[in-house]
C-alpha cells in the first residue's frame, strides 16, 4: 500500500488508538477508506480485532432493525 509509509511516518510507527508497536496494519475508515492516507489509521492487531468485531454488530444491527 503506497501511503502505509505516510501511516507510518503520521503514527509514529505506533497503534494510533492505543500506541503499540506491535503486528501494526492499515485500517480503511468505512465508508470510503482506503483511497487515500487520511481515510485510514494505523492499528495493531488487538485494535484491529476490536474494529471489526464493531463493524459486524453494526452490520447484524442492519439487517435486523433498517430494511
């Protein structure tokens, strides 16, 4: 990914959420994330693990609630 060395650089080479510097990887933004650097946060895995399990009960939430 082009712009993880501007994530990087931004970070500080840490977890932007909780800065660790540990199994650290790009983050998309949902709706439009990954398109540009801005749209997206460094994270470590554990943040990462947390992020998506909110985008599943979001989307759960979805599909249960709004037609």
């Amino acid at each position: 990914m082009a712009f993880e060395v501007q994530l990087q650089e931004r970070s500080g080479n840490t977890c932007e959420l909780c800065q660790s510097t540990n199994n650290l990887s790009v983050y998309p933004i949902p709706p439009d994330g990954g398109s540009r650097a801005d749209n997206c946060i460094f994270v470590c895995e554990k943040c990462l693990k947390q992020l998506e399990k909110k985008e599943e009960r979001i989307s759960q939430f979805k599909k249960t609630h709004v037609g």
